[in-house]
C-alpha cells in the first residue's frame, strides 16, 4: 500500500480509502462487514470514510464497532455532515452550527473516537451563511474534535469561498470529496485546478462507477443477480446513467487493455483514478472481502501515457466532462 499527503498538509494517507457508503448498516450484514474491515486493514489500508447520513448513522456505529481494539493513531477515520440525520427536524440537516455542532458529537459517540482525522461537509449548504459554517468549523478543529476539515461535491467557486474564509479563522481546507471515474470526469476542468492552486487534494468516490467498470453488466445480458443495478434500496437509480448498450459497449472493450496489464477491471478502473496527480485516494466499497482485496491491487500501479492515450480512445465521447454537473441541492434536504 502506498501513502500519499492529503492537500496541502502533513496528514498521510492510504492511496485506497475504504469506505461504507450504501453497505454497511444496510445492504451487508455486520459480521461481513466487519470482515470487510479486517480485509482493508490486511491490505494495509489506513484510511476509512464513512458519514453519519448512511444507513441513517448505522454505517458509523459498524465502522466504530469492526475498528475496536486497533491503535487509534494508527488510523485515519473521515466522516460528514449535511445530508438528514434522525427523525428529520427543521435543524437535522444542513451546515448551520448547531447540527455541526450536534452531529460532530454523535459521530464521535458513533464511532467510539475522541476524534475524527478529517470531518467534510457532505454539500454545500445555500441556506446557512458561510461564515457560519466555517466558524462551525474551526470551533470543532480548537475542541480537538476534529484534526482537519474538507467539503465533498462543492463547486471550484464554492472552494475558494470557503478557503478564504477558513484562513481568516486559522485553519485550511484540505480536501474535496467528488465523484471521480473513466465515466465521470466533471471536476477535470474546474474543481481540479483550483483544488490544487489552493492546497485541497481530491478524496474520489465511485471510482469504478458503481460496478459499471467492472465489466460485470454485458450489453443485451439480463443484469446480474445481487448486483447494485438491481438493488433499489442499494443504488440502483444511481447506476442507471450509465445503463445503456453504446456505454456498457465501451467497458467491454477495456477488458484486453487490463489484462495486457495484468490487471482486473476493478484494478484498472481505481488505477486510472490515482494518475491524477491531485487525488489522493480513491474510496473502495465491498460487499465482500475479496472485493477489497481485489481493489487494493490497484495501489502503486503506474499506468503508462499509451495506456491512458487508449482507455481515451476506447471511450470517446461517453464519458461525463460537464462542470456544471457538480452542484449541491437548493435547499437542505428533509
């Protein structure tokens, strides 16, 4: 496993970040779960992320509970706030100071920590002012309840906002986490490039595009059992941008460029995600062990500018390279 720094701090990282969004508390029993995280921390993976929004703070308690009895400062354990949390009050939602203020405090209780290495604002919040939030911010950083702090899916101008803001209150942002894949290249032109000017690295989730990468759904195939395109509790509708014939077409044909690189189309998949020099790992997620083991494969893998030059070429115009699709919602969810 190999580690990289997160933005512009001294915070290592693993390059594979293991994450529990959409399984665990849900879709995977606990006993698996937890094996999942054995399997991360044999695979040398140090860095988990997890929300208090999944599985409706569920994911958090059985992230705490599998990482019972490991070196706490052998770890890095993320989490977020924003999306609604309880039985989804006026308050139980948003970036306003007193759900960060609360939701802080159960996620820590959650997780049986004294703190969190990295706490992220989940999206932007229209409704609070951001100097607010970021009061909110460094008031969690000065408690030691928080070591740093990141935002996920906010826009280039919403970073640099809310950069100014956290060095006038003595601290940085360090991190955005977006969505990041061959599939889905949104941040490339704008998030990117002000991340990297301004001292935040990338924290990318759904790197293998919800499975789609994987090769596992063939064009004009029934959908295969169990898999996520059939879970409608498990992401279904997320998945379904990608479910049309020229797109899963296109996946096929990556199938000889991984395995002249010895590698699965999992691996290739995460691979090509850590090439860009300003993402600082790539979020897995597992419903079972040797997915993990699998995915962890990818870390160190150096993918040559041919390579790249050809999953390009084998893609065309499919993948999404809109900025405008990196947005928060209007107004905070209920």
């Amino acid at each position: 496993m190999q580690f990289r720094y997160l933005g512009r701090s001294g915070l290592k990282i693993s390059e594979i970040t293991y994450g529990n969004w959409l399984t665990h508390g849900s879709q995977v029993e606990n006993e698996i779960a937890t094996q999942c995280v054995r399997a991360a921390l044999d695979a040398g993976i140090t860095t988990f992320d997890t929300a208090d929004a999944y599985a409706n703070t569920k994911a958090e308690v059985v992230l705490g509970d599998a990482l019972k009895g490991e070196r706490r400062e052998s770890l890095e354990i993320f989490t977020k706030v924003y999306w609604p949390t309880g039985p989804g009050g006026p308050n139980d939602s948003g970036l306003s100071r007193k759900h960060i203020m609360e939701s802080i405090n159960g996620s820590l209780s959650r997780l049986g920590t004294d703190y969190v290495d990295l706490y992220q604002a989940h999206r932007f919040d229209f409704e609070t002012p951001l100097e607010e939030t970021m009061q909110a911010f460094a008031d969690v950083v000065r408690q030691g309840k928080a070591l740093y702090i990141g935002v996920s899916e906010w826009t280039a101008d919403q970073i640099r906002q809310g950069q100014e803001l956290a060095h006038g209150l003595g601290f940085s942002l360090i991190s955005n986490q977006p969505q990041y894949s061959m599939l889905w290249r949104v941040i490339e032109s704008e998030v990117v490039p002000t991340s990297a000017e301004l001292g935040l690295s990338q924290v990318v989730f759904s790197p293998i595009a919800q499975g789609i990468l994987t090769g596992k759904y063939v064009p004009g195939q029934p959908l295969p059992e169990g898999s996520r395109a059939t879970d409608e509790k498990g992401g279904a509708d997320m998945i379904s941008r990608f479910m049309n014939d020229d797109l899963l077409g296109r996946v096929q044909e990556l199938k000889p460029v991984a395995s002249d690189l010895g590698l699965s189309m999992a691996q290739l998949a995460v691979a090509w995600v850590l090439q860009n020099e300003n993402v600082a790992t790539a979020i897995i997620g597992a419903s079972k062990p040797e997915q993990v083991n699998d995915n962890a494969g990818a870390s160190g893998v150096t993918l040559e500018a041919d390579v790249l030059k050809r999953i390009d070429e084998v893609l065309g115009d499919i993948p999404e390279t809109d900025a405008s699709k990196t947005r928060s919602p209007e107004s905070r969810p209920s």
